[in-house]
C-alpha cells in the first residue's frame, strides 16, 4: 500500500472515529445535554438511558481513533490487513451500540431523532472503510514482470 493511500485511509479512520466520540455530545446531543433526565421513584433524578450510549460512544470512538493513528504508523501489509479486521469488529460494535445500550423508550426524545441513527450510519462507514482497507491491502497473485529471455545453450 502506498504511504499516502496509508496516511489518507487513517486520517480518514482518525475522522470517523472522532465523528462517533462528538455525536452524542456536540452533533447530536442525547437528552441530558437538553436538560432531560428521569425521576426516580425516591424523588430523585437519574441518568436517561441514552447517557450510557453516549458514554459507551466516546470510549469506542476514541478506539476507532487510535486504530487510525496505529495504521498511520503501520508499514507492513499483514499489519494493516489486521488492522482493517479489529477495524471491522470495532465497527460492528458502532453499528450495535445503541442495541446494547439501549436509547431512550420515548420515541420524540431528541437521542432518537439524531444520535441513534448518526452512530449506525458511522458505524456503517467505519465497516466499509475497513472492508476497503482489507481489500487494498491484499496481495497480488499475479506477477507482472517480463518474462526473462531464453539463454542459449553453449
């Protein structure tokens, strides 16, 4: 792979992953960030639920950020084809976060309108970079030099 196809595929991988740590806080706000928060049965108030997607969020999209620093690193194929693999089931996890952290039950809540499907489409870039990341990196099978010239017998 060529350094500069490398520099732009992490700084792209930098990009999505800082796009997945900022959505819940600045780009979608999930409910707290808009003054929500749930009663509690005692009086008090709680974290919404979305408050532990958007937390999950951040981790996840720093680790898809430091993924994209280590392929800007990287040199050798096998270690960005590896890369491209932890890549891919880091975007999976994007793409599932909001399953395992469920969001919001309310379906006019703001996480529902913004947050919860901004992270699934990231998460869907995130695995389609990864899966061209895995497919660039690949070995050529095929040999493309010139075939040498026949030596005569002496």
């Amino acid at each position: 792979m060529k350094k500069t196809t490398r520099v732009t595929a992490g700084g792209v991988v930098i990009s999505l992953g800082a796009l997945v740590a900022a959505t819940p806080r600045f780009l979608f706000p999930v409910c707290e960030y808009y003054g929500h928060f749930m009663k509690l049965p005692n009086g008090k108030t709680g974290h919404m639920p979305c408050f532990y997607t958007a937390s999950a969020s951040y981790l996840i999209g720093m680790l898809v950020c430091l993924i994209g620093v280590t392929l800007l690193l990287a040199k050798d194929r096998d270690t960005i084809r590896l890369l491209a693999v932890v890549l891919a089931g880091v975007a999976t996890g994007v793409i599932l976060l909001p399953v395992i952290f469920p969001i919001c039950p309310n379906p006019d809540d703001p996480c529902n309108h913004g947050t919860k499907p901004m992270i699934i489409v990231l998460g869907i870039m995130t695995l389609m970079m990864a899966g061209w990341l895995g497919f660039s990196s690949r070995r050529s099978t095929v040999n493309y030099s010139l075939p040498r010239p026949a030596q005569p017998e002496q």
